[in-house]
C-alpha cells in the first residue's frame, strides 16, 4: 500500500470537484418574480377568471397550449370550451388579449425558471406590449 496517500488525496480531489457545484450553490436563492397582472384589460373584468384554474394555469399552462396547437394545426379545431362551459378561440391572442404584459407576465417566470419560450414564436410575431 504505497500508493494509499495518494490514492486518498486524488479520491479527496475527485468528491470536491464533482460536488463543488451543490456545495458551492448553498444558501444562494434567487427570488421568486413577481408576476403582474396589473393590465388595463384584467382590471375592467368584474371577475377575474381565466380559462383554467389559477393553479392550473400556473403548473400546466404550457401544456394547455401545446393541446392548443396540435388541435388547431393537426385537426383544424379552433374553439376550446372551458370547464364553465365558455367557448374561447385556441390562439395566443386569446391569452394575450389579457396579460398583453409579455416582459412582466410570461418573460419574468421563463427567466427565473430556465424555462424556454414556446416555439409558437419562431414563425408567429410577439405581441405588442400594450402597457
């Protein structure tokens, strides 16, 4: 066992190396964003209701919307009914009729989570922001 220092201090080497990155992140949060809501279009609404639950809507949107596309684009199906039994056009002007406030809306939670904007935007323009 000559080698057993050795053996010790590049198994030592090792476990720093590849656990530097959790142990190093430790204590380091960024803050949660704070999503706005605050437009024009939401605040004339007597009820604030979107087309899903807010948890939903929260967790699964992105899901929503690939239903959205695969049914417009694959079965050309246009119109969405809502668990209330309202009847919406499958378009993201339907969402951004609403929350217009792209940056402050969508883009902040995006970012904070890594998450990657949908592909509807390499062929369909972005919206104006109207705030």
């Amino acid at each position: 066992m000559h080698n057993g220092r050795n053996i010790i201090i590049g198994l030592m080497v090792f476990l720093i190396l590849t656990t530097y990155p959790v142990w190093s992140n430790v204590g380091n949060t960024a803050a949660q964003p704070k999503v706005s809501i605050d437009t024009p279009e939401i605040q004339a609404m007597e009820e604030k209701n979107c087309i899903k639950e807010l948890e939903f809507m929260r967790s699964k949107h992105m899901e929503l919307l690939s239903q959205w596309k695969n049914s417009v684009v694959r079965d050309n199906n246009r119109l969405y009914t809502s668990t209330t039994g309202e009847d919406y056009n499958m378009s993201l002007n339907t969402c951004f009729k609403c929350h217009s406030n792209k940056s402050q809306f969508c883009d902040s939670c995006h970012s904070f989570s890594g998450a990657k904007e949908p592909n509807c935007f390499s062929c369909h323009l972005e919206p104006r922001e109207v705030i």
